[in-house]
C-alpha cells in the first residue's frame, strides 16, 4: 500500500509515517517511481507504535523492543533485556514524576506567599 493508504488506516500523518521509517520503526519499499510501499504488517507496526509512545517510550526505546511486540495493544515475548529495558524506562519515568513533584510543591510555596 502506498503512505496515503497506510495514513488513512491508521490516522497516523504521512509526515509522521516517513518519520517512523526515518527512526527506524517501520520498514518500506520503494518502487522504480520513488513511492513508499508498506506491507499490510505496517498497519499493526504503527499501531503499536503509537500505544508505545502514548506510554511515554522514547522512538529509540521502541526501536529495541518492537521487535518483541504482538497485537496492537501491544504484549510482549519477553525476548533477551526486553524486561531490564522496561524497568530502566520506569525508574526514568519515576525520577521525572519526582522531580515534578518537587517542582510542583515549590510552586505552591511561591503561591502561598502573601
């Protein structure tokens, strides 16, 4: 299928679609014309994808576990380091949700002044 088609099934931007490709998490071919063609595989690729980023991973953490995501939701086969990655990003996550808070509690301070 071409960008358009892979766009209009996914509601993804073809901006964003050659993005994905440019990052490394989704594959096309190109034809004699130059045009982007996708495998009916990249419909899920990009659904997947987006659950993942919607999760708070970066692209380049989703290009090391992609590879181990099934269905759209996704799960996961828990390949080699897939778990110690996702614990890496969690502790990360946890660390800004900290600081955050931290930053947040100043602010309430400032507010409480008279």
């Amino acid at each position: 299928m071409l960008i358009g088609e892979l766009s209009r099934r996914t509601g993804v931007s073809s901006r964003l679609l050659r993005y994905y490709e440019a990052q490394g998490l989704l594959d096309a071919r190109r034809g004699s014309n130059g045009y982007r063609y996708y495998d009916e595989d990249s419909v899920l690729t990009v659904r997947q994808v987006r659950a993942l980023l919607k999760a708070g991973l970066s692209t380049e953490v989703i290009r090391s576990v992609l590879p181990c995501a099934r269905g759209e939701r996704p799960e996961f086969d828990w390949c080699a380091d897939l778990q110690a990655i996702l614990n890496g990003e969690l502790a990360a996550m946890d660390e800004r949700i900290d600081s955050l808070q931290r930053s947040r509690g100043a602010l309430v301070g400032y507010l409480a002044q008279p």
